[in-house]
C-alpha cells in the first residue's frame, strides 16, 4: 500500500507463536536495512539523489478491504494506526518494533534490541518501542546458512 512517501506491507495470516514465520518477518526488514549501502552506491552511480528509510513493525489484526476497480487491496486498524505511530520514532535505516513483535522474537539470541526510553511513548500510546540490530558476531553465520 502506498501511503504518501510510505510504503506498506504485511505478512498474511502469520502465527506469533510460529518462530520461524516470525524470524523470516524479521529477517526480511533486516535485509532491506542491509541493503542500504549497496542501494545507495547504485543511485550514486545513477546521479540519483540518496534514498534513507525507516521500518517499523507491529503485530496484530487488520482489515483488509477488497476494490472492485483495483488489484491492491486497503489495510487498516489499529495495527496499521500503531505502525505508523511508532515509525516516527524510528531513526533513519534502522528497525523499531513494538512490544508485540518484541515478545515475539525477544528470544532469538541473534538480535539485540534497545528499548527506548521515552515515557511519551508509553503514555501517549501505552506502547513500549524497540530498536533491532543484528548481532555482529551472528550475521556472518546466518548469511553462511542461507548460501549452504
């Protein structure tokens, strides 16, 4: 969906408890991040101005609306609403996620996440935000495992 400058996407019908459908949502935001670096010496190459992003992902329902004149179809609710909430948060390049995919994926030793600390946050929404990377010492190994 686009939505201004935005682009937005879901994984269909994707179970919380499901570790491997949750870490492939993960991993698939990290990717993007990655690829910055190559994206942006593409554009220089191309004389196209540098192009930053943030990703921000919830978990939850949300209403999916079909068009009689399109082949995209509308989501929205309050987990789209969240989304957008917390991708203004975000710092550029990076990935935040709200406390229902940190649960999520809290256990997964191959991610650190960063809580940030901002009571506005938690007041305002009633939603705690985190910050993901992936840890150095494991990508290397994750890449080797994708290749093999």
């Amino acid at each position: 969906k686009n939505i201004g400058d935005a682009l937005m996407f879901r994984f269909a019908n994707i179970d919380s408890k499901d570790n491997a459908a949750m870490k492939n949502v993960l991993e698939c935001c990290l990717s993007m991040i990655e690829s910055h670096d190559e994206l942006k010496k593409d554009l220089n190459a191309k004389n196209i101005g540098e192009l930053d992003y943030k990703i921000s992902v919830t978990y939850g329902p949300v209403k999916v609306a079909e068009s009689t004149t399109s082949k995209i179809s509308d989501i929205f609710g309050p987990t789209v609403n969240r989304c957008f909430k917390i991708n203004s948060f975000c710092p550029k390049n990076s990935i935040v996620v709200g406390t229902n995919m940190y649960n999520s994926l809290k256990n997964f030793e191959e991610y650190e996440f960063s809580q940030f600390c901002s009571i506005e946050i938690k007041q305002k929404y009633g939603y705690n935000i985190f910050e993901v990377k992936r840890k150095t010492s494991t990508k290397n190994s994750y890449d080797e495992n994708i290749i093999n």
